[in-house]
C-alpha cells in the first residue's frame, strides 16, 4: 500500500463532542458485567451473590419485556461517510441490528484533485460501548492494514430522530491510547443501514431462465429460520450487503451454439471483458454474473472464473443446465448456487477450505464440513457423529445465512480482501505453514495420497503432476473422486528453493454440486488426476531454478485430512541460450493461463499465442516445443464461443487438420519419451481421434483408439488401470460411431 499522509494522525481537523443514548447497548453491557460478577460471587456465597442474582432477573425480565413490547430501536448500525478533501473515511458500526458481529471498522481514501484511491483499512474488535444522556460511544484498539501510531479507535454517535430515528453524524478520533488526544477527527455523516453496497451486472445467454426469489416456507426447514421469499439481493441484504441490480439485463442470442452449448473458462472470461460495461482494471464493488447453459466439465453448477491477471474475482457464472426447474427443490438449488458463487467474488472460499486462506481463517465443525452456511455444498455437508450428513440433512438445518466468521469477512474485512478486483482469491497477508500441513496425530482414514511427477524438469517447462489416491484399508473405503484442485479438495503446498512456503492456487473455482460415492477396493485400489501446477492466481509457481518440496492434502468425504509424502522436484538452468531463449518464450502470464486453460482464442490472451507461435518457429525441435504444440493442437480443436463487445455473437470453427497435425507431433515426442505424461497422453490422443472423425477419417479414428490402448497399456502393470483404459476407448468408440461422436 502507498499512502502519502496516516489518515489517523491529520493534526488540526475540527473536533466535536456530540450526545446520545441505546438503551438496549447499554443492558446488554451490564447485563454481561453482572453474570460475570454474579458467577464470581456464587463461589464465595453469601448476600451478595443474592442480589446480584436479582439484579440479573430483572434486568432479563426488562429484556423480554422490551422484545414483547417491540419498540422502535434507536439503532447506530451503518455505513457512514465524511467528505471533504484530502483523507476521506468509511465507517461501519455493527453493535446492534440482525446479527451483530460487535465489531467497527473502516477504509481510507485519498482524494486528489477528480480523483480517490483506496489507502488503508482498519477493525476494531469487540469495542467497549457506553452510554450517557443522547450518545452512544464505541472505544477500543484497532487492527490496522497499514503502520499507525494511533490505535486507538473512539466513535461518538447521536441519538436519531425522525421516523424512523436515523443516526446522526458520527464523531471518529485515532489517538495513541484512550485518554492521548486525538491525531484525527472525522466527521462521517450516515449513509445506509447496509454496511456495503456492490453492484452486480446479469445477462444471460438465450435459453437459460435466470432465478427470481424462492419461499423457503416451500419446504421442510428448521425452526430457527421464520418462512420468507429471498432473492439473491435479500439474502446479502440479511448479511448486511446490499446489491445492486446493475443496467438492463441482456439476453444473448446463441442460436447457432446450440441450446447445450458448453462454456469453457476462455470463453467465460472473453464474454465477460466484451459484455461486462461496468468493468474497470482496479478494485470496485463491482461482479458481473453470466448465466449459461452448460460447462464443459460435466457436474458443474457455476464457478467464480474470473482468476488472470491482477485483478481478479469480478466474473461468476451458473450453468442453468445443471439446476434448471419450477418445482420448490430447484428454486431453492438455484438459489444457493447462485449466492455460493457470488460469495466466492467476495473470496469467500468453500467450508472446508478457510484454513489455506491468508491469513488462514478458522474451521467450522468436523473441519468446516459441518458449516451450515451457503458456502458449503449440501452434499458435503457432515456434521459432528452421530448426526447424519449429506444433502438432506443439510437442508433440514440450513437457515438460509452465512456463518458467523462469514458475516465478519463480508461486513469488516479489510478493502482489498473483500472487493471485486482486489487482492486474489483466498488472499489477505500471511505465509502458509512452514511445516506444509504438518502430520496428522491420529490418522484411520484408510486412504494414501501420493504425488508424482518426473524428479527433474527444465527451467520454462511446464510442471505436471499426478495425484494418486488410494486405501490402505482390505476391506476397502468409499469416498468422492474429486481430485483436481480447481474442485477445492485438493490442496497443494510447496517451499521454494529461496524457503518460502506458499499454498498453489488454480486460477480456477469450479463449484461441484453434486458426487456419487466411489469405492477404493481390490478391485479398484486406485484412482487418478494429472494436473497443470505452473500457473496459478498467484502467478508462474517456478520460476526459480533449484529443489522444490511439495505436499498435497486431500479432503475425504468424511473430513478426514489425507497427506502426501513430501515429493521433491527440481528444476534445472537453462544449458544454452537457445535454451534460455526458449524459457523466455515459455514462461509469463498469458503463457501460463494458455497452458492452464490448453489454449484460447481471447484476445486479451494474444500476447501470450503470439509468443507460443515464436518458440515453434525458432525452436521448433527443441524439447520443450511439445507443450506449444499441445496448446495450439487443443486450441484448433475447439468450436470458441466468440461474444464480441457489438455486433452479433459468432463461433470460431475448429481446424481440425491442424488440430491433428499438431497432436500427431505431441504423441511422437511422447512414445521417444521427451513428451507429456500419460493421462495427458490419453486426452491427446482421444482430442486427436474426435479431429479425425470430424474430418471424415472415421477409421483413422478407429485405429488411434486402439494405438491409444495400445500405447497407455505398455505403461502400467495394473490389471485395474489397465480395465480402466479399456472401459474408457470403449466408450470413445461408441461416442466416434454415435449421433454425437464429437462430443465436448
């Protein structure tokens, strides 16, 4: 953060001394004080822990007498606002209202000239609250994003008048401690009784039926959740976020895509820079939300897609093919899809994600699997023994609201952490663990995770590895089959050569709704996933020469924690300047979301293809040529869903001549062992059989599948394995032979 003055130390700004009162404040103050006092007293005995007991029952009997009598509260709770120039604050009270996390915080903003620029946040935690005659006063030590000499926070708030009663203007002072005086004064004049407000763009693609509202009085809920009709807008707004339905919504005519298109992420993130118009390249409460039909990786209900560059978590995106209906059970699925994805733009992580978050957040119950909040999935859902999980019991106990530690996240967390465009997703100051993880005490879980890759790989090449997820148990262990680390249960560490310890995360959140159960057993001991670790939403992963040591962590069904060995890789100098050279061309960010995402027609992306296209035309027999090669053979393999900014949308046709052209070389350099590893092999050489028969070789086509299970066969002794490839060629022949045999 750069900030040209501390905007809690701006000697000579007008002080004020302002009055009020909040009853209900001030009893629950002394309410906690005298069953602190009464507990301390019933040890000793006597008269005193008598009276104090008194003292207590009436104070709860004015307690119930003012909930029955319900009056009309003088509440503090807002956003508030000062003005003027130079430094400008936003102030949030939330000491009474629904939910009322007792915290106050605030941001700062530099103004200069036409122009304001975020320069620094801070929170007070659990503030001490006093009353007197028409004030209410708020002090305490607050948590700074910046270096400050001025901690202490005091907050003067008059009584409101009007109907109803409206906060007046609230008094802020920063002072070195609580009896210093002030370094800074603001006046904030009250905004809105939200604590944040976000605007939100919605189209959607032809076809699709955006969600309105659902009644969760429809269906069975839990008693502590009154019946009421929520929109996604009413249900931040109970979380104290208001959002605003931003523009006219547009509806975007794709006839000639098909009404079960399927959007990849490229695609995703291209429609969003041509048709987002309240985008902007900085932090804003600001999100764009697509509704489309279908994604490309079946099982998916949304994502959060908008993961490149530095400013991310301003796109999301729901796929109305997978929660499509008008009966109570798809309205409210919808719903909570809908509010799910959006809570990632505010980076919200999943449930039982919150301890990879920096700083790390705290769990939920049986490691956040037992939240009850919108960000965990209703399939997961696991509370403590001898409770029962899954989604029906998720449902009987949801209350439709996020978790308490949630609340706190969205209302009080600081600027850059919570806005669209801010810090990257799951972002906000700390290391991970430097013990990557660290054993578990106790571990009965029945399954191995182990982490593969080749020990050695040269400095730009792109680093694979492979996920291998076992049981350890004879009588076998079912569980979920979600391996790869965009669905949010595989969790990768790893320390740099330089020491440090950080946590690898995809560029993408792809939420899975649903999961059957697969189970680990003699006959299918394993399962596996390769996965592309070189780019993330943090950047290029290896970008040091030297020894890497990585850690996976696997989340089960049941919550168990499952670790890997520590794996090592290194990564190698360049020898020559051709290899240096090549490196060069390889390694930067576009190249690395075109390698994470095997290509993209996006023109935000172009650099990055242009790059690619120089290392095949000046290198094109040096080893590392097969990755551009396998970027540009899947790129032409692939019908892109192309939303320009104006005019009518259109579809890039495949090449799939040079698709082939490009995969044939991918699969050469493989089988002289200086290729891909083979699960990438086997996507290779099913792409290049769907070229083929798009082509009309229909039996070229046939014969590389049989080369396919030729080619994977030779390199495994499992008889499983070897089951697997022969189960999965024959499903790609009856895809070749069938109505639909292009497929995806």
């Amino acid at each position: 953060m750069s900030m040209i003055t501390d905007p809690t130390a701006l000697d000579g700004q007008a002080q004020s001394s302002l009055e009020v009162d909040l009853e209900d404040l001030a009893a629950r103050q002394e309410m906690t004080q005298l069953q602190e006092m009464t507990a301390a007293a019933e040890l000793e005995g006597g008269e005193q822990a008598v009276q104090l007991q008194a003292r207590v029952a009436r104070l709860e009997a004015h307690a119930a007498l003012r909930a029955t009598a319900q009056p009309l509260k003088r509440l503090v709770r807002g956003r508030y606002r000062s003005s003027g120039t130079g430094a400008e604050l936003e102030l949030r009270v939330d000491v009474d209202g629904v939910r009322p996390t007792m915290r106050v915080s605030g941001d700062f903003f530099q103004n200069s000239g036409a122009t304001s620029s975020y320069a620094g946040s801070f929170v007070v935690e659990a503030p001490t609250i006093t009353q007197s005659p028409g004030t209410v006063t708020l002090n305490g030590q607050g948590r700074f994003s910046f270096p400050s000499s001025s901690r202490h926070v005091r907050v003067t708030i008059p009584r409101g008048t009007g109907l109803p009663p409206r906060p007046g203007t609230a008094t802020v002072q920063f002072s070195a401690g609580p009896t210093a005086a002030p370094s800074a004064t603001y006046l904030c004049s009250f905004v809105s009784p939200h604590l944040r407000s976000v605007q939100i763009e919605q189209d959607s693609v032809a076809g699709t039926v955006p969600f309105i509202s659902y009644d969760t009085g429809s269906l069975p809920q839990p008693p502590s959740s009154p019946p009421r009709t929520l929109t996604v807008p009413k249900a931040y707004e109970e979380a104290g976020i208001e959002i605003q339905l931003a523009g006219t919504p547009n509806v975007i005519d794709f006839a000639a895509a098909g009404t079960d298109a399927k959007w990849d992420l490229s695609e995703l993130h291209n429609a969003m820079e041509n048709h987002f118009t309240l985008w902007r390249d900085a932090p804003l409460w600001r999100v764009w939300m697509l509704v489309a039909t279908a994604y490309v990786r079946n099982g998916t209900r949304g994502i959060m897609f908008d993961v490149g560059g530095a400013f991310q978590r301003q796109g999301a995106a729901v796929f109305h093919n997978a929660i499509q209906g008008t009966d109570p059970a798809s309205r409210r699925a919808q719903l909570r899809t809908y509010v799910h994805e959006l809570g990632h733009a505010f980076n919200l992580l999943h449930s039982w994600d919150k301890n990879t978050a920096i700083p790390p957040q705290p769990l939920g119950p049986n490691g956040g699997l037992g939240d009850l909040s919108w960000m965990n999935y209703t399939w997961q859902y696991q509370p403590p023994p001898p409770a029962p999980g899954g989604e029906a019991a998720y449902w009987a106990a949801f209350p439709f609201q996020f978790t308490d530690n949630e609340l706190i996240h969205l209302r009080h967390g600081f600027y850059r952490d919570v806005a669209m465009g801010g810090n990257p997703f799951q972002a906000g100051g700390a290391e991970m663990d430097a013990d990557l993880f660290g054993d578990p005490v106790v571990n009965h879980s029945g399954l191995a995770l182990e982490l593969r890759s080749p020990g050695a790989f040269r400095y730009g090449q792109p680093v694979v590895v492979e996920f291998k997820l076992s049981t350890t148990d004879l009588n076998g262990r079912a569980t979920h089959g979600h391996l790869d680390p965009e669905e949010g249960f595989v969790t990768i560490a790893m320390r740099t050569p330089s020491g440090d310890t950080r946590v690898y995360r995809p560029p993408l959140t792809r939420c899975v709704e649903d999961s059957e159960a697969i189970r680990l057993d003699g006959e299918r001991p394993a399962i596996y996933k390769s996965a592309y670790i070189g780019y993330g939403k943090d950047g290029l992963s290896f970008q040091q020469t030297g020894r890497y040591q990585l850690r996976a962590q696997y989340v089960a069904s049941d919550g168990s924690r499952v670790l890997s060995p520590v794996h090592h890789i290194t990564v190698r100098p360049p020898r020559t300047d051709e290899d240096e050279h090549m490196a060069e061309l390889m390694m930067g960010d576009e190249q690395g979301m075109l390698f994470y995402l095997l290509g993209s027609h996006g023109e935000a992306l172009r650099a990055g293809r242009d790059a690619l296209e120089e290392a095949l035309d000046r290198y094109p027999d040096h080893p590392l040529a097969v990755y551009p090669r396998l970027v540009k053979g899947a790129n032409a393999s692939r019908d892109f869903k192309y939303l320009p900014a104006e005019g009518k949308p259109f579809i890039k046709e495949a090449a799939p001549e040079e698709s082939i052209d490009q995969l044939n070389k991918v699969v050469d350099a493989t089988v002289e062992n200086r290729g891909v590893d083979n699960l990438t092999l086997g996507w290779v050489m099913k792409r290049r059989a769907l070229m083929e028969a798009r082509a009309g070789r229909s039996g070229q086509a046939q014969r590389t599948v049989d080369d396919m299970v030729s080619l994977l066969s030779e390199r495994t002794r499992h008889p499983a394995v070897r089951r697997d490839i022969e189960v999965r060629a024959a499903r790609l022949r009856d895809m070749l032979s069938g109505e639909h045999r292009y497929g995806p």
